[in-house]
C-alpha cells in the first residue's frame, strides 16, 4: 500500500475520510482519548483490514463507536443502568460492554457474545461518524502491543505504509484509552481503567474488578509497550536510562519526561505515551518510570505501565 495521506481536518477531509468508509477502507482519525483506526463496524472485510495493519490478533474485539445513541438498541441489549452511564457519560471516554445483537460481526466482538460500545465527544470524530452514517469500529491507531498514539504524527510513524489516510485533529484530550465498563446485573466491572474513574462509577452501582471469561480491547499481560525495556521503580540514575518522571528531579539521567511537573494526574495520563515514544526514540537502554499514586486516573496510569512493563 503507498503512504498515507496526512490530510487536516477540515470539511474537505471529513469528506475525504466518509467516502474511503463508505468504500470498505480505514482512516485513521483523533478521539478525545487517543488515535483510532476506523472502518465500518457492519463490514466484516472492512474490519479484517484494521486487524491487518495493526497486526492484531483476532482473539482481540474491537470497540463499536455508535453515530447516535438511536443505535444503541440496534447493537446491543441495555440495561437500564447501561442507559443511566450512557445518559451521564456519553458522549465521552467510557466503553460498556454488553449482550450484542445478531447485527454485529463476528470479527468484532471476537465470537463473543457482548459488544463494546462508546460515543466519542471528538468534534472531527462525530462529523466523520455523521458523515458516513453508521458505526465504526476503531482501535487505537498502532501496530498491536506498542504505545499508543496521541497525534497524527504518531500514526504516521506507525502506520504511515500501511494505510491511506490519516485525519489530522491536532493532539488527543485526554491521552489514555476509554474506561471499559462491563454491565452485568447492576454490577459494573472494570475490565480497563481510563479517564472515568472508579469513583465517578460508583454512584451508579458496585464497581467490581474485571470478570473472568470477557476479553477486552487492552486486556492481554503485555501492551502499550516501547521497544525499549521498561521497568517501573524508584528513580535512581543509571547508564543509558531515561526517566519517565513523576515527582523526581531527573537529575543525573540520560534524558528525562515529566508526567506533570505539578503532580497533576490529568496531565500525567495525557502526557504518558507522548512521553513514552520519545523516551522510546532516545535510543536508551531502559527506561524507568517513576510510580504516580493510584487513585482517580493513576489506576489507568500504572495499568498502562504494568503492561508496558511486561514484555
């Protein structure tokens, strides 16, 4: 496949992008969270060619992103605390994991018997979903297990051979994955953390840990990982190793990132993988990544960095 084009995201390339979804193709475009690489989630060969330039497994689903909450009933079942997240949360960063309806493709939910789904408070990701009309399945827009990206040039650097368009909205919000909520009997388990946090779910029923038996996009040992080794641990200098800092001075490292130079945990979930992919680039030995507190968004923080951890 010849390079992409990176086009702006402007009526011009929302249309651009519409019409290659329309004709079975992929474009890569921003969400609040990070890069998604879309197809038409109704299109089963569509579907198969982000599996393709991802290099993704098909054991691994695929989040369903709905142009409007009317087809919220045309693909899954909902509960009525389904209903209630979706009225408070939507459109935004959160995934509900529910029964699907015969509608969705096998290749989509992984032969399981839920379906993923999230609305997207990205202006460029709406217009593009209003344009074409249906729903898009969209994974984040890299080669499977590595960092994911957070700006078009990101998905460039990842995918630039292998796909043909890439919607440039500028940087992502929030910088870390949606939160994956599986609904089942007014229990919400967590299956991914992200940017709605435990505590924001708990009004709505008893927040459970992950529930054996449902795979979730993200949910292998190992993913959002650099080529470089990482470790997590306390920051002490050492040969050929930068630092993924979250309070520490840096000193005496070979090249340092800082999460967020006032704690802020926001800022350090929209800054990690940015600051990941260059530390990546830095041609380092390691890199070792200062714990942050793991409460409110520091539970998705240090659940990307376990898994970025373990190769």
């Amino acid at each position: 496949m010849k390079a992409s084009a990176l086009v702006v995201a402007s009526e011009a390339g929302i249309s651009a992008a519409a019409a290659l979804l329309a004709s079975g193709g992929v474009v890569a475009l921003p969400t609040e969270t990070v890069y998604g690489l879309g197809a038409s989630a109704l299109d089963p060969a569509a579907c198969a060619r982000i599996f393709e330039a991802k290099d993704r497994p098909l054991s691994d689903p695929l989040i369903v992103h709905l142009p409007g909450i009317d087809w919220f009933d045309v693909l899954a079942d909902a509960s009525p605390v389904a209903r209630e997240l979706a009225a408070r949360f939507w459109p935004g960063p959160l995934t509900l994991v529910l029964p699907r309806k015969d509608i969705v493709p096998d290749i989509v939910t992984a032969g399981q018997e839920t379906v993923a789904v999230r609305m997207s408070a990205h202006p460029v990701f709406q217009a593009v979903l209003q344009a074409f009309g249906k729903p898009l399945a969209a994974p984040s827009a890299n080669r499977f297990g590595r960092i994911s990206p957070t700006s078009a040039a990101d998905v460039l650097a990842e995918l630039g051979d292998r796909i043909p368009l890439i919607l440039d909205g500028g940087p992502c919000l929030h910088g870390v994955e949606s939160t994956i909520v599986l609904v089942r009997d007014g229990e919400l388990h967590i299956l991914r953390h992200g940017p709605i946090t435990a505590g924001e779910l708990a009004a709505f029923g008893p927040v459970r840990a992950g529930v054996a038996g449902i795979s979730a996009p993200g949910s292998l040992a190992s993913h959002y990982a650099p080529r470089t080794p990482l470790v997590i641990g306390d920051p002490t200098p050492a040969p050929r190793t930068g630092l993924l800092a979250w309070s520490a001075s840096g000193d005496g490292f070979e090249c340092v990132e800082f999460l967020s130079r006032t704690q802020d945990l926001r800022e350090a979930a929209s800054n990690l993988y940015a600051g990941m992919r260059r530390l990546d680039g830095a041609g380092l030995d390691r890199i070792l990544a200062e714990p942050v507190p793991e409460h409110g968004l520091g539970a998705a923080i240090m659940e990307r960095l376990r898994k970025a951890a373990a190769r």
